[in-house]
C-alpha cells in the first residue's frame, strides 16, 4: 500500500485539496470534513507545526512553500508553535460527528489540541 489515501481524486487535485485543508486549519483551528481527509491532513499539519517549532529561516521557507497564506504562516511561526514547544507531536485532534446525510460519509471535526 502506499504512504497516503487517494481520496478519489487525481494527484495534483488532491495535493491542493490537502494544502488547503491545512491551510484552513491553521487559519480556523478547526475544520469539519470527511474522517479520511482529515486523517491525511492530520500527518501534514503536525509536519508543518513540528517545522514550525524549529523556527529557523529554512524551516519557514519549506512551510511557506505548502501553506498559502503567509498570514497563516506567519501565526504558525508566533503563536502556533511556541504553545506546542514542550510537546511531541499530537498538536491535532479528530472527534467524530457521524454520517453525512446525502452520501453517509464519517464526519469529523478536525482541531489543534
């Protein structure tokens, strides 16, 4: 098996479909979506605030090359990352909201812990 879900969609949609999930979600702090996209967005968010806790100037350039906003990634560098300084990983947590009504996909939300 691979190292990622497909999602039904072709490579270079899904690539952007997953950027700005994470985008999204170190914008809000929260998103709503389907468990298997959230569970794929999961593993690029913690990458992105595990580089954020380096804070080095190669570090921000790798993440300004993912996330869209520089905004967003300016927030990561300043007060994403500093909260999550004595933690291992799990920056993210998923809580299940159940079925979606038209085609009964697992629901998540998706959040910084």
């Amino acid at each position: 098996m691979a190292g990622h879900r497909k999602l039904g969609r072709p490579t270079d949609h899904r690539n952007l479909m997953l950027r700005n999930l994470v985008t999204s979600l170190l914008r809000e702090g929260r998103i709503q979506t389907t468990e298997m996209r959230a569970k794929e967005t999961r593993k690029m968010a913690e990458k992105m605030i595990t580089l954020a806790k380096r804070g080095d100037l190669h570090a921000r350039r790798q993440v300004l090359a993912y996330v869209f906003d520089e905004t967003v990634v300016k927030n990561l560098f300043d007060e994403i990352a500093p909260k999550y300084k004595e933690r291992n990983g799990g920056y993210t947590r998923i809580m299940k909201l159940g079925p979606r009504r038209g085609d009964a996909a697992e629901m998540v939300i998706l959040e910084l812990v």
